[in-house]
C-alpha cells in the first residue's frame, strides 16, 4: 500500500510540474514584443507600396532587438515592440508602431541615443508594463510624461541653443525660475536660502525620497513636482512655499526642474553651443533671491502662509529711514526668529559683491532728502506714559501687547533689536505706502517726548506675555 | 513494474499508476531540462551592434568609394554592385588607407589589392568583406560583425 501512496505522490508532482513547464514554455513562446513584431511585419507586407519593399518586409527577422550604450552601459530594448520608431512607412501608423515624431531622431540617431536617456523608462524590460515602469512596478524613473520631455534636452545642450532650436519649454521654465525667487528658500549648487529643500539632484531622486501620500494619479516624481507646484500644501501639507503659479507656469517649472539630475552625460553626447555666464546685475539677482517674498518691495503684506507681514523693503519711506550699512547687515546676518536668511557667502552663498548689488537696485529709490534725525538719548523716557499713549495710538493696528493684527508685530526680534532712534523716526514720519500713518508733527501731532515715551515702551514688549 | 502482475485484462491497475508516475516524472523532468537549457545561450549580449546605418542606395552612385568616420569600413560602388571591406587590417589591426592599387598598411607596409587580398608585407589574411542589408523603407545597414566571402557584392533597388 506505501508504493502506490508514493507512486501517486510522484504522479501529482510530475503532473504539477508538466503543467508549469507547458506554461513557461507557451509564454516564452508568446511574449508580448513577438505579438507586436509580427503585427509589424504584416502592416508593412499590406502596405507595400511596390514590390521591392514588400520583399524587404518579408524578410523581416522577429527577435528581441536591442542598442547598448557602450559609454553609459545602458541596454534599450524599447525598440523591440517599437520597430517602426526610425521608419518612415510607419509615420501615421497607431502606437507601438509609429515612426519618431519630429525630426529629432535626425540628429539623434537611435543607436547612439537609444531611448532612454531621454524617455526614461526601464530599457532593458521586455514588457509594455515594467519597460514604461508605470505604476506598481518598483522603477524609480518610469516613462516621462510628453510634456516635461523637454527636460531631458538640457542634459547635454545650453538652455540658450534650446531657446532657439526647439527646446522652447524648457528654456522659458529656467526664466521663470530664475525670475520667481525660487533660490530664497531652495539651495542649488549650494546658494539659497535654507527654509527648503535643496534642489540639486532633484529630478533623479528615487521616488522613495517624495512624500507620496497626497498626490493624485500615478505616484511618479514627475507628478509629484507637477502637482505640488500647483498647489504646494496639497502635496506637503505643513509646506511654506509660496508658489502661486499657473497650470501652464508650474508645466514649465516642472519641466526645468527635472532637469537638476546628478548623473554627467558622457562627453561625445554634450553640445553646449553657448557658455552663459550666470546673471549678476542688481535686479537679477533680487528675482532670483528675494521677490519670492518680498515680491515688487512696494508693500508690506500680512502673508498667510508665513505668518508674518513681509516688509516693503523697496518702499522710500522705509528706505528714507536706514541706511545702507544697516541694510548690509540685516543681508547678511538674516533676521533671526523671521524667515529672513542669512545670505552671507558662509550661510546662503552670496557674495559681498553680489550683496552689494542687490542693496544698490533695492535702494534705488531711496529718496534724496535725508531723514531729520532723531535724537532720543535727549529724552528722559516715561514707560509708563508710553504704555497709556500706545493703548490709545498703537494697539488698535499692533494689538494690545504688541503682537500684530494689521500692522507689525511689534514683540518680534527684528524690532526689538532696532535701533530706537530708528524706530523713533518711524513711528514720527508713519511708512508711506503702508496703513503705518506719520504720528509727529506733521501728522497726528505727537511731540517728540511722546514719541520718546512710545518707543521705550515698545522696547518693554518682549517682556509680556501674551 | 518487474514482479509482473500480469493478468488477462492487460495492465493491472498498480502497474498503470507506475507507468504512468515514472513515465510523467521522465517527461516533467526531461520538458525541465529542456526548458533551462534554453538560458544556455544569451538572446542578447551586453555589448555595442556592430550594424550601422549608411544611408540610401542614392547616397552610393556607381564608381563611390567611401569611408564611413569612426568605424573603420570602406563602400564601394561599381557595376556588379555595392559592397563594404573592412578597414581593419588583418596583421595588427591598424586601419589601411586606400591607394591606386588597393589598401596599404601605414603600420607595417602590408599590401592589399582592390579585393583585399594581400599582396604583399606581413599580414596573414585578406581584409574582411561584411554583409550590406536593407531596412523596409530603404535605408541600407553594414554588419561589421558578419564577416561574408569576398567578392559579394549587393544589387539594391
């Protein structure tokens, strides 16, 4: 009885494993690229417009058709379902079968480029599902969407060559980050700001590094990028970028931003036709670190994503009152306890000259008549006087204990730190283009002891708790 | 199966179930060994084709000679048609420069005649004759890595 027990078992396995083997052997014999070739051959023996070329198409060998790039040892096997990606006859045949839109295979033929480099996408997969790496699939960099391909032209060619000859979007999104203040906050190339992320390297992340939770649609880096540029807390909810773009705006930063990748092309592929030297004039360098924030300079904003009202630093009363030295220091030093960075070249990365540059365009407007200066030492200040004068002139615009509604708070370092000569002379003259009225003279009518008052009661704030 | 419970009826049952165990054990294992066998041989290799594109038959009018950058082949043109000889010479490798009579070895002073046959100096072998072959839409392709006898020449519409 114990043989035929045994002889049964060995019966089932070997039935078991017949089974397996008929199933690799028919899907080895079937796969997906083979279906596609064969549908490639006989579209071209049907179409054979004389009977040379359906000779030709007759003699079409189907197998796993490969280009390996020797320098950057890369294998692409797209063109194994994609045969027709360089034929001519395919150009308004259905996909997997259509010819290379454009003429861009002219100057990039497929057996030095292959396809990934700018497509993305595993290369070396021999199915539709894991060589596209969409969803599900495990590969870092799946196929790129059309509309960020651009990105991929900057790895080897000068945005101002792309300008010109056809790489259109991703030149326009490098002005836009160049004009959006993007570096206040982002470090690249290890100058900006601290308050985000660095950005180098950003567009061959493994999508393990992005927050995924919250995107919408295929978790890839590329819709990651796309939509928190729509609509950053959406994407990061705790996030304090302040990106106010249109759709086709943040499609264009997108595009450029995925162009930050840490992998170097090899040589025979670059053709930088132009060498840009980066912009250093005043102005550009105030869109490419500042106006993120501080946006045109003219007025002073409560932001409701920083909490704080960002100051007119443009603005000439504002200006009328420091001076540039002071100016300097607040640049490079930051103001700590705000948003404000740091910028010197050992914190943020600017130089003293380009920190020069950008208070000589911020100041340009300063007007020319110098402040009436205010000598507060001169005064024997009263505390507590201040205290009841600020109940009744300030508190309605900077709250009770100082802490800010419509105008400033007035308890944060920056002002605490000031000096009282200059916040004397700004309570005295008002903020002209902010709701900050003249309270001296010329103006509500305080007089100077007052306003002496005031000020050594605005210097007590930090004290009181709220 | 060998104490040969035979009876009338033929195959007695214990002796079907035997047969039929070792005999679809045979066959899994054997359909097994079959199938990784196949992985023996590589479907692709890790390494550059040796194809190349060199354009239309318009590009090579008869009586062309051409020497196609960075991949050391010559195409020829003539009556009996198109055809590519390597660049390569077969002593120590160093490319030849076609002359009046054929190729010359600068490395060497090797010999070939137009055919590549060598006709004088050191080196061991003619030069390498390669297959030329047509892409659907026309476009002609050199192998450099299939070598064919010399003197095939290739007539493309």
């Amino acid at each position: 009885m114990q043989s035929r027990f045994y002889l049964s078992l060995l019966l089932i396995s070997s039935l078991v494993l017949l089974t397996f083997v008929a199933i690799a052997t028919y899907s080895a014999l079937t796969p997906e690229w083979k279906q596609y070739q064969t549908e490639y051959k006989d579209f071209l023996i049907k179409n054979a417009k004389d009977e040379a070329t359906r000779e030709r198409a007759e003699k079409i060998d189907i197998g796993i058709q490969q280009i390996y790039l020797t320098s950057m040892k890369k294998a692409d096997r797209c063109t194994s379902c994609h045969r027709g990606v360089e034929n001519p006859l395919m150009a308004n045949a259905e996909q997997p079968h259509r010819q290379h839109s454009g003429n861009y295979l002219e100057n990039h033929p497929v057996a030095k480029f292959g396809c990934t480099i700018c497509h993305r996408g595993q290369g070396q997969a021999m199915n539709l599902r894991e060589a596209h790496g969409e969803e599900h699939t495990h590969w870092d960099f799946p196929i790129m969407p059309i509309k960020y391909i651009q990105s991929s032209c900057a790895l080897c060619h000068d945005f101002e060559m792309l300008k010109h000859e056809g790489g259109g979007h991703v030149a326009k999104g490098e002005e836009f980050f160049r004009g959006k203040g993007c570096r206040g906050c982002h470090k690249l190339n290890g100058v900006g700001g601290d308050l985000g992320k660095a950005l180098d390297g950003i567009g061959s992340r493994a999508r393990a590094y992005f927050p995924m939770k919250h995107v919408v649609g295929d978790r890839t880096i590329y819709n990651w990028v796309k939509q928190h540029f729509d609509d950053p807390r959406q994407i990061v909810p705790e996030s304090e970028m302040r990106a106010f773009l249109t759709g086709e705006e943040s499609d264009l930063l997108t595009t450029y931003v995925l162009t930050f990748t840490s992998e170097q092309m090899p040589r025979n592929y670059m053709l930088i036709k132009n060498i840009v030297m980066p912009r250093t004039d005043g102005e550009s360098l105030y869109k490419m670190y500042c106006i993120a924030c501080h946006s045109d300079g003219k007025a002073s904003i409560y932001d409701e994503i920083l909490k704080r009202t960002i100051p007119a630093i443009m603005n000439p009363s504002f200006l009328k009152a420091i001076d540039d030295n002071y100016l300097k220091k607040i640049l490079k030093e930051g103001r700590q306890g705000t948003q404000m960075t740091a910028w010197k070249v050992d914190a943020a990365g600017l130089t003293e000259q380009e920190i020069d540059r950008i208070i000589e365009y911020i100041a340009k407007d300063r007007p020319a008549a110098k402040t009436e200066p205010f000598d507060v030492a001169k005064f024997k200040a009263d505390v507590k006087r201040g205290e009841e004068l600020f109940n009744i002139r300030c508190a309605l615009c900077h709250g009770k204990k100082g802490e800010g509604d419509l105008g400033l708070n007035l308890k944060n370092p920056v002002v605490q730190a000031a000096d009282p000569a200059f916040l004397a002379v700004t309570v005295r003259d008002g903020r002209a283009g902010t709701p900050m009225p003249p309270f001296g003279k010329d103006g509500v009518g305080l007089i100077e002891q007052d306003i002496a008052d005031i000020v050594s009661y605005v210097k007590t704030l930090s004290q009181k708790k709220l | 199966m060998s104490n040969g419970n035979r009876n009338e009826e033929g195959v007695s049952r214990r002796d079907f179930l035997g047969l039929a165990a070792f005999g679809a054990a045979i066959l899994a294992s054997l359909g097994a060994l079959a199938g990784s066998l196949r992985f023996v041989k590589s479907n692709v290799y890790s390494e550059e084709s040796k194809k190349f594109k060199i354009g239309k038959i318009e590009n090579f009018p008869i009586g062309t000679t051409r020497s196609i950058d960075g991949k050391s082949v010559f195409i020829f043109s003539d009556d009996n048609g198109l055809f590519a000889i390597s660049a390569v010479c077969t002593h120590l490798g160093c490319i030849v420069y076609p002359t009046e009579a054929g190729f010359q070895c600068p490395c060497h002073g090797s010999k070939y005649n137009q055919d590549g046959k060598v006709i004088g100096g050191p080196a061991p072998r003619p030069l390498e004759w390669f297959e030329i072959s047509q892409e659907v839409d026309g476009t002609l392709f050199v192998d450099a890595g299939k070598a064919v006898p010399n003197g095939t020449k290739y007539i493309f519409a």
